[in-house]
C-alpha cells in the first residue's frame, strides 16, 4: 500500500514528457489516423501520470480507473459501440485496454491482455514509442478483422492522446 503511494508521489509531471515527448504523441496520434482508415472501431490513447490522492484512498486500480477514462471520454457513444481506449498509468506502468461492448465480444480477454503485456515490457525497457506504436498496431489488426473498414465510415472521435 505504501509502495504503492509512494509511486504516485514520485512520479511527476516531468516524467509524462520524458516518456511522451511532444514527438512520441504526435507518432502516436498519427498512427491511430493511419489505423482507422482500415476499420470502423475507434481507437483512443490516453496517459495518465499518477492517479488522485482520492483514487489511491478508495483503492482504484488501473482496470476501474481505464473504465472511468472510458466513459469520460465518451467512447461508449459511437454508432456500432466500437470503442477501444489504449489506457496508460505511468506511475505503475500499468496497461489496459477498454473495449465498448460491440468490440469486445469479438475479441478474447486473452488477445487484449497479450498486447498489454507485451507493452508493459516495453515500457519497463524504456522504449515507451515503440511499445505504444506496437500496441496500436496490434489493436489495428484486430479492428481491421472484426470491424472491416466500410463505406459508411466515419471518424467519431478525436485521435489525439488524451494527457491526464
């Protein structure tokens, strides 16, 4: 519990900006631009550096707090339900993956946790660009299988990297 707080109170703002660097964020938000042209899911990134005094108090760990993003965000508001948050707790370099529930019935918990890990490793290794990179493309993959693009499609929501 201690550590845990600990991680939070250490972790500053500084650190957003050494592992999302202004050029990281644009490749990031470029790359979701680029992935949904493939698909109709839509795809967001968000980071977020610590979590509040009042999350840490309650015990919210980063699977309830990546749902909060996701329903603050508005990505349970798209057309076919096809939302995918790529969630991001620098603090604890903890991953996770939201997915609205016109996705996620297409996809297994096993496939979303294997990118999250394989992202976490990343991150662990300091290579925060590539392993988002990585995890978006491995999320365009599965968008582009079970939600193929189509003629209707259309861009629901922002592709820029939500910083909190």
């Amino acid at each position: 519990m201690m550590r845990r707080w600990l991680q939070h109170l250490f972790t500053t703002p500084l650190a957003l900006r050494r592992c999302y660097p202004r050029a990281t964020l644009a490749a990031v938000d470029a790359a979701i631009s680029a992935s949904e042209a493939h698909h109709r899911a839509e795809i967001r990134c968000a980071v977020e550096t610590t979590l509040s005094a009042g999350h840490l108090y309650r015990g919210v760990g980063s699977p309830q707090r990546a749902a909060e993003v996701f329903s603050q965000l508005g990505m349970w508001d798209t057309a076919e339900n096809n939302g995918v948050l790529l969630y991001v707790l620098l603090a604890e370099r903890a991953i996770e993956i939201v997915a609205d529930r016109g996705f996620a019935e297409r996809v297994t918990t096993t496939e979303w946790t294997s990118i999250c890990a394989q992202m976490e490793v990343a991150l662990g290794a300091g290579r925060y660009r590539q392993g988002t990179l990585e995890a978006i493309e491995r999320i365009t993959a599965l968008a582009a299988e079970h939600c193929p693009a189509g003629s209707a499609d259309r861009n629901e929501l922002e592709d820029r990297t939500v910083l909190l």
